[in-house]
C-alpha cells in the first residue's frame, strides 16, 4: 500500500482521498493515479481514484494535488 500521494501538502491514502472528494465516508478505494487532464482552475496536476461510496456504486474522484478543485464522475 505505497500509493499514497501528497495532496494540497498533505500525503493522504486512497480512501482519506476518496472521502475528502465525496464528502463523506466511503467503502472502498482502488489505488491513486494521474489524471489526464489538468486542473481546470489552476493547471497543476489532477489524480484520480477509484471507489466505492456503498455496496452498489462505483464512482471516479478527481482532486487537484495543489488547490481545492475536485469532481466526481458517477
Ligand atoms: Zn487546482
């Protein structure tokens, strides 16, 4: 489990991202990657992380590593 990743200063885990993007707890989530994209609002880089907000669903989180800008995509 080395795939923690330094967001807005802070090195978080897969899952203490994935409840930062969603705004609540969440199951499960998969490992974090770069996005292929950049942040809309600032231009730095974007990660993504898989997860599983309950049993049924599946969402993908993007947060930007160095400003507040995140989406989910259902
Ligand atoms: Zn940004």
């Amino acid at each position: 489990m080395a795939d923690n990743r330094v967001v807005e200063g802070r090195m978080v885990t897969p899952k203490a991202l994935a409840e930062r993007i969603e705004g609540d707890s969440v199951m499960d989530a998969e490992g974090i990657e770069d996005a292929d994209f950049d942040c809309p609002d600032c231009g730095e880089s974007v990660l993504s992380v898989g997860y599983m907000p309950g049993v049924a669903s599946f969402h993908t989180g993007y947060k930007c590593q160095e400003c507040p800008w995140s989406d989910i995509e259902a």
